[in-house]
C-alpha cells in the first residue's frame, strides 16, 4: 500500500528541547514537503526538497532543519522548539512536483509548553 | 507570488442541498489547482486536480469543480450533500515549477440532517 508514514503522532515536549519528526515514504518519489497547519490559515510549507540532498526553503523555515539523506527519508528537525512551533505538521510526497498531486501523511500533533 | 482565498471558512448546508465551497487564486504563470479534503484527525486527501486539460474537472464522492481563467476561480461544487461529506476542504495552486504548493485557509463544511 502506497503511503507515508510520520512518527511521532503526538509529542508534548518543553521549550528548547530538540527533537525529530521522521517521515517515510515508500513510493520512490522524488519531491518531499514538509507543512504545518495552524487555524485559519491553512497549511504553510516549511520546507520542500527535490530530490536526494536537495533541499529548499519554504514559506516559514525559521527554527527548523531538513535533510534528505535517502530517497525515502525527509526528516524534519526542530533544533530549539520555541511554543510559537506548536502546531499540526503533514510530510507529502509525490513523483516530481509540477502538477502532480500530493500523497500526505496522517500528521503530528506538536506541544511545546 | 501565488496565493489562494477561499470565502468563507465554515459552510452549512442541508443534507441533499448543493455544496458549493468558492476558491480564488492568484497566480503569475498558468497554474494547477487541487482541491484537498481533511477528515477529522487524518491528513489531506486528494478530491480532484486542473492540469490545463478540461476546464471542468470531476473528482471523488461526487465533487467537481470548474476552472474560469477569466474570474480565477475554482469553486467546489456537489449536487447533494451528504452527511460523509463533512470535513474541512483546502484549495491549492502550484506554479509552473511545482515547487510550492500553495494552500487556502479551508472551509469547514456542515451537513445538517
């Protein structure tokens, strides 16, 4: 079954405290993306990468890292999570990334107290 | 720059009533546009895409939705809801690049019995 997987699926941390989202994907896609959902304004992408060791800035990279050491893996790291990180975050993947649609993960629910 | 408006982000609607959820964008280059759907506590699900083929796009569980150049819309519409179909609905546009999926605010939609 084609999907992507993330874990963990909640995590409560502490201000400071650097922690890992992993994401997996077992489609060989090319194109990974890293989102974060908050109230009223729909999903803002972090951080995207094209394909292995490419990377690029989204639309609100501050306070996170990325890394696409192999195809399958988009990790996405908060080195010093601040509570203004708190948030809902989806890893998608797809072949390429001009027209073609997005397959999401089923998300991480983040608290930084 | 691209950008995605969808008005009104909580639509209620009588079960059999139409549904009609509005998306206009805004866009440089001739765009792709995506509907996403979210069930509660799961991710995006693809509902239907515009690739520049037809202007009239169907998705899944009944939803289609047309693509007007002239007015940049792409407005979600299903003849008859249905009470499954409650969930919150996300537009999005890529640019010709495809590297940043750009999303609405979504649209909670409520079906009444």
């Amino acid at each position: 079954e084609a999907q992507v997987t993330q874990n963990p699926r909640y995590l409560i941390t502490v201000t400071g405290k650097k922690l890992t989202v992993t994401c997996s994907q077992n489609m060989n896609h090319e194109y990974m993306s890293w989102y974060r959902q908050d109230p009223g304004l729909g999903l803002r992408q972090i951080y995207y990468s094209m394909n292995v060791e490419v990377t690029d800035k989204g639309d609100v990279p501050e306070g996170y890292k990325v890394s696409r050491k192999e195809k399958r893996n988009f990790p996405l790291i908060l080195e010093s999570p601040s509570p203004n990180q708190t948030s809902l975050y989806f890893c998608a993947s797809s072949f390429g990334a001009s027209g073609r649609a997005m397959l999401f993960g089923p998300g991480t629910r983040l608290t930084v107290l | 720059a691209q950008s995605v408006t969808q008005l009104g982000s909580h639509v209620s609607v009588s079960e059999g009533a139409l549904v009609l959820l509005r998306c206009n964008y805004s866009s440089s280059v001739p765009p792709y546009l995506f509907w996403y759907v979210q069930y509660p506590n799961q991710g995006l699900q693809l509902l239907l895409k515009y690739t520049s083929a037809a202007t009239l796009v169907k998705g899944i569980n009944g939803f289609e939705a047309e693509f007007k150049k002239s007015e940049t819309s792409f407005h979600l519409t299903k003849p008859s809801a249905h009470m499954s179909d409650a969930a919150e609905y996300f537009c999005a546009v890529s640019d010709g690049a495809g590297n940043m999926l750009t999303f609405g605010g979504g649209t909670r939609l409520m079906v009444k019995p």
